[in-house]
C-alpha cells in the first residue's frame, strides 16, 4: 500500500525534454494512465473483506490477480539467463545443475 501511494510522488524525467517532472497531476497521470496503477491497486485491494469466508475457491482466484506485480520485483536479465540454463545447450546435466 505504501509503494501503491509513494509512487503518486516521486518525479520522472520526461521523454521529449528530459527535465524532472514534479507537477504531482502530471505524476498521477502519468502513474494511472501508462504506469503500474492498476497492476499496483489489484495486488493491495483487500478482497477478502468482500467475498465471504465459505467462497476460499474464488478467493484462491483472485489472489491470482497479484501475480503480475511480481514482474516488477524479479530482475529480467537474471530470469533470462537462468532460462538458458534449462535450455538446450551442450552443457551436461550435472553442469546445469551446478549453473
């Protein structure tokens, strides 16, 4: 919830001009309309206080719906590299495992 607010402040630097925007409307514009806002909102909002406890199906689903907040925390190059370590490659098994 802290990151979902925190990032309705904190400036960028514009593609054109390359100056620091620090308009917080021009911030939260851009945050809700080409950022993470939505992402960032499904992963905090509380749905349990809104489904029934009886219903723990469709909450195990919802709870679905954070998963692409995680894309955000996991290192692109790092999860690259380590599904060339599972590819075809002449290396051996036990040198993969090793990798």
């Amino acid at each position: 919830m802290v990151d979902l607010i925190s990032n309705f402040f904190h400036s960028y630097v514009d593609q054109d001009t390359y100056e620091e925007v620090k308009d917080l409307k021009l911030i939260a514009r851009k945050y809700v309309y080409k950022g993470w806002f939505f992402i960032d909102f499904i992963s905090v909002f509380p749905f349990k206080w809104f489904i029934s406890s009886n219903k723990t199906t469709l909450t195990k689903l919802l709870r679905l719906l954070r998963l692409p907040r995680l894309i955000k925390l996991i290192d692109i190059s790092r999860f690259k590299k380590l599904i060339k370590s599972f590819g075809g490659s002449n290396e051996s098994r036990d040198e993969k495992i090793v990798a």
